[in-house]
C-alpha cells in the first residue's frame, strides 16, 4: 500500500514539475501587458529577455505530457484499494474483544483469589511444620539432658 501511495506522489510531483515547466514556457513567449490606469506602476517598459525564443512545439508537448500525467495519476488512483467499509464490522470486531476481555480478567480474578488461598494455605503449613519442627527439636534438647 505505501509502496503505491509512493508511486501517486510521485505523479503528482511530475505533474507539478510539468505544470511549472509549462508556465515557465508561457512566460518566456508572452508580452508582458499593462492594465489600464496603472500604467505608472513602472517607470521603465518590462521587456522580455528571451523574445527571439519561441519554439511552436513546446506548448502541445507540455499540454501531452501534463494530459498523460493526469491520466496516469486517474489510473493509479483508480487501483488503490478502496477503503469502503463501514464501522458495523469494526464495533462488532471491538465488542467481540472486550467481551473476550472480560472473560480473561474474570478467569485472572478468579485465578488470582484461587492462588492467594493456596498461598496462605501453604504458609498455615509451613508455620506448621516449623512449630513442629522446633517441638522436634525441643524433644531432642530434653531427652539428651
């Protein structure tokens, strides 16, 4: 996708470049003309460097080029992949997630009270086996005395 969104820009950029070539053109084979009434604006009369130039053939080949462009953006356009969902599939899609969401963070609840009261089963035991161990140990103290 980006690799033809690359391929439209560039299109558009040669479209730009071809465009400005083509006014550039139309500057260098016209007269500058004054509006009436402002004829004051300049002191001295604009005269075009370039007058000797004028190529007949350039304004239809910028015409061809910048009509070929166009028509090649039309198709490139054209050939993007259209985009014409709606958001019923998305909302569905998102409902579908918290929905499975839910049932993951029930099952972590539930998991996490599941082990919290192994967890203090397990240390009942320990505290357990440790009186034991040390009644154990108190036996033996005495029964060598």
């Amino acid at each position: 996708m980006c690799d033809r969104i690359t391929q439209v820009q560039d299109q558009v950029n040669q479209l730009a470049d071809h465009m400005c070539n083509a006014v550039g053109i139309l500057q260098q084979q016209v007269h500058p003309s004054i509006l009436p009434g402002h004829d004051q604006l300049f002191s001295t009369v604009v005269k075009n460097e370039n007058s000797d130039f004028k190529p007949k053939d350039l304004p239809p080949l910028f015409a061809t080029l910048i009509t070929r462009a166009v028509k090649e953006l039309d198709v490139m356009i054209d050939r993007l992949p259209n985009d014409d969902q709606t958001l019923e599939p998305d909302v569905a899609y998102i409902e579908k997630l918290n929905q499975v969401n839910r049932e993951a963070a029930r099952i972590f609840t539930s998991t996490t009270e599941a082990s919290q009261h192994l967890l203090e089963k397990i240390q009942t035991s320990l505290k357990e086996i440790s009186e034991c161990e040390m009644d154990i140990d108190r036996r033996h103290a005495g029964a060598k005395s």
